[in-house]
C-alpha cells in the first residue's frame, strides 16, 4: 500500500472510531506489520504538526486517536456547550500521582505515602475511569494493585508514562544544576 494512502487509511480509522484503536487492531486488520503503522502514524503526527489544523494525532499508550487541539477547545466549547472535564481536588492527584509513579501499588502503600485513609479518593478515581484494579497482590487478604488506565493517559494528554517519568528527570537535573 502507497504511504501517503495508508497515511489516508489510518487516518479515516482514527477519525471513524472516535475511540483509540490499539495499532495492533490497524495492523491485524490491514495485514500490515505493526512496525509500518508506527512509522506511518509517526509521519501522520508530523503532518497535522506542520500545518494548521483544528485537530492532532494522539498516541495514548498503544493506541491511536484523533483529537482537538487544545487551543481551539474554547471555540468548540462555545459553540457545542459541553461540560468541560470535571476537575480533580488536590487529593485525588496527590494519590492519582502516587499511583502514576509507584504502580502497581496497594491502598495500604498509598495510604503509608499520603498518611491519611484513601478509601473514597479511589473510589473516586475508579469512577472516573482513571485508574482500575490490575491485579492482586500474592500476600494474606490478597490486597489489590491498582495502577492507571489508558483514559488516564488521555486526560492528562501522555503519551505514556514513561514520557512522564522521563520528562520529570530531566527537570529535575535541569535544577540542580
């Protein structure tokens, strides 16, 4: 398949879905290696990057989206009046946070962190779709890990979270030195 058509084809999934699509279900689906989507969704990315548009390609994790870019989010807001994102309170991303950088991590270690009960704070985030449970711990009363999810990753605009922890080294050598 030519690359600039393919560039056309990844695009009308992402944009069809309005759901990410995982780029093994675009490689599965077009018989093409996984390595070829990657490169072509890196060129779609620098395309929308280059040129103004309303809307970028997303990369959340290993899945692909496209979504407005958030300058032009206020005239869409206007227009559309929809309900802007619900914000967290400062506990919620405290242990949100917690959870980001320790995961998979248990409600006792978080607590042991924070110094305070964090019991709704999860229920909270759980019911927000941020984090989830992924597995449980192999100790008495097998306790839960809980660790982020991929809409997580796309509320904060992350690619993933090792961007994150990457991102926040840096800064904080660029300090100290």
């Amino acid at each position: 398949m030519d690359g600039e058509f393919l560039m056309a084809v990844i695009e009308a999934i992402a944009f069809s879905s309005g759901e990410p699509v995982s780029i093994k279900e675009i490689s599965n689906a077009l018989g093409i290696s996984q390595e070829e989507i990657i490169n072509t969704i890196e060129n779609l990315k620098m395309e929308y990057e280059k040129i103004s548009r309303g809307i970028f390609l997303s990369i959340i994790g290993e899945k692909i989206r496209l979504t407005t870019k958030p300058e032009v989010f206020p005239y869409l807001e206007k227009l559309f009046k929809q309900k802007t994102k619900v914000k967290l309170k400062r506990a919620a991303l405290e242990t949100l946070a917690i959870i980001m950088f320790k995961q998979p991590i248990t409600k006792t270690e978080i607590e042991m962190i924070r110094g305070v009960n964090v019991e709704k704070t999860l229920n909270s985030l759980i019911e927000k779709g941020l984090i989830k449970e992924v597995d449980r711990l192999d100790a008495p009363g097998k306790p839960i890990l809980y660790g982020i999810t991929d809409y997580c990753l796309e509320y904060f605009g992350l690619e993933s979270i090792e961007k994150l922890k990457d991102e926040y080294e840096n800064r904080k050598n660029a300090e100290t030195n």
